[in-house]
C-alpha cells in the first residue's frame, strides 16, 4: 500500500518512533493538538474497523495504555484516545489517537 502510514512503516518516510514491534507502530502526530499526541497503528495496512481482528485491537490498545503510562499521561492527568477509521481520517488507514494531558472541560 502507497499511503502515508505504510511508508512510515516502511522507513521510507522519517518518524520519531515511540514505540515498535513486530505488529504495531507509535509516533508522534505532526500536526498535535495536546502537548502528547501520538498515532498508533497497526503494521498491517487495513483501514476499517472490521478489518481489525480481536486480538490485535487487544494489542493496539495494550500498546496506548502502556505508552499513555510511559508519557506521564495516566493517574489523573487526563488523556483522550480516538480510532480514526472507514473514511473519517485523514489518512486511509486505520489508527489510534493519543492525546494530553486532557481536563473535563477540553472540547474534542
């Protein structure tokens, strides 16, 4: 696949990786709206929701907790996570958001 993720992946694009392993991707979003603000993605191209199998959301959601951990972003600071995916993202492809630190009061 040609987009913009996929050569990330394939480090044909630069990227400050935050977090990698054989199944899953986090950088950093280039345009972020919290101080953290973070895309995790699945190495396997896929760009809708029921394309994701069960056990690699599991995965990609371990992924954000552990890396929202490692951000300073858990106990009570507030962070907000969002799937873009089917159409809504910018880039056909599916994927995680990050975002923080968040407070009650932050519009989407």
């Amino acid at each position: 696949m040609d987009c913009v993720f996929c050569k990330i992946i394939r480090k044909e694009l630069p990227a400050e990786i935050v977090y990698e392993d054989e199944e899953v991707l986090v950088f950093p979003d280039i345009h972020p709206v919290k101080p953290v603000h973070l895309i995790t993605i699945p190495k396997k191209h896929l760009s809708e929701l029921s394309e994701v199998a069960p056990d690699l959301l599991q995965k990609l959601m371990e992924v954000v907790k552990k890396v929202a951990k490692e951000q300073g972003l858990s106990g009570g600071k507030g962070y907000r996570v969002g799937i873009n995916a089917g159409g809504a993202e910018a880039i056909p492809h599916f994927h995680i958001h990050l975002m923080g630190p968040m407070k009650k009061t932050d519009g989407m």
